[in-house]
C-alpha cells in the first residue's frame, strides 16, 4: 500500500480509507507527509511529518487506515508493507485475539504449544 504517486509527491486534497482485516500485521518501510495537516491514521493515532519514529515499525491492525491531505505543501507520502502472520513451529499461523475475546481466566502461553 502506498500514498498515491509514492515515491514522488502526493496530490493536494486527497482522502481514502483502507480496509485490511483485523490484526494483519503491517510495516511502514517510508513516510514523509507534511507535518500536522497531511496524515495517515492508523489504529486512531495520527502520524504526520516524519512520523515519530513509525519507519521500520511492524504494527497490529486493530481499525481501518485512512490517509488525508490539505491543499498545500505536498511530500512523497509513505509506503506500507502487509507482513505474513508469525507461523508457530507447528506450522499453524498464531492470530492473535483483543483482550475483550479471550477468557478471564484465560492464562497466556509461552509459546503455541498446547497447556499441559
């Protein structure tokens, strides 16, 4: 997924939204919008400018993406990879689940074996 004309400069007055499922796992590789009034969402956080940091970052979706720029400093936007899910050695994929979905007593495991 990219900003539109990535790696060259966006457009002015650009708006989409993005729909993954829940908890794909994403990788922003590049990001340079202009800082406060270009920005890409992401799980309800808004990230604009350099990006605090968000280059090379792995992320959980938990919402839709959306992207939204101003009328007018543009920049080369930024680029996101979708990652294949963490496999557990015996080769099922590991989804993980929100907290709200798991049992109270539910305790977490080590890793994706079974409770013994």
């Amino acid at each position: 997924l990219s900003s539109p004309n990535f790696p060259h400069n966006y457009n002015t007055s650009e708006r989409c939204d993005v729909s993954l499922p829940h908890f794909s796992v994403i990788r922003v590789t590049n990001f340079s919008t202009e800082r406060r009034y270009d920005r890409l969402t992401i799980n309800g956080f808004d990230y604009s400018g350099s990006g605090l940091g968000l280059t090379g970052t792995s992320l959980v979706l938990r919402s839709n993406i959306s992207w939204q720029s101003d009328f007018s400093e543009q920049k080369t936007g930024w680029r996101i990879c979708v990652e294949k899910p963490v496999a557990c050695t015996d080769g099922l994929d590991f989804v993980p689940v929100s907290i709200p979905d798991c049992p109270s007593a539910a305790d977490p495991l080590p890793d994706c074996r079974t409770a013994e």
